[in-house]
C-alpha cells in the first residue's frame, strides 16, 4: 500500500481533518523517538540512511484504525 492509499483509508476511517492531526502527531513522534535513539548512541542527528518516517507515521495510524473497528 502507497502513501496515498494509506492516507486514503485513514480518513476513510476517522474523517479528513482527524486523519492529518493523528498522522502528524504520529510523524512528530516518530522524528522524536529516532532523534531520541541517535542522541543516546551518542550518533549523528540524520546520516546516509534515512528513514521514511512519514510513511511509518501512516502505518502505525492505520494500524491503530484498524484495530479500532
């Protein structure tokens, strides 16, 4: 499933202006917890690979949608 499919079945789920206020709280935590993770390891904020935390941000919403129905 694309990002936007994804997008897509959470406001499906939960309505257009309630889909963009959990995806992006679930993005900032998602940045949070990888910038939390790197500071620990004492590691560079960001390097070569970087991860698609808005995508991840998206599957743990739907997940949770899911679960809710």
């Amino acid at each position: 499933m694309d990002k936007k499919q994804m997008m897509q079945a959470i406001v499906d789920k939960v309505g257009r202006e309630k889909a963009i206020e959990m995806v992006l709280q679930a993005y900032n935590t998602e940045l949070l917890t990888t910038w939390i993770a790197r500071i620990e390891a004492n590691k560079p904020l960001g390097g070569p690979q970087r991860r698609d935390h808005f995508a991840s941000a998206m599957e743990r919403v739907l997940e949770v949608c899911e679960l809710a129905t």
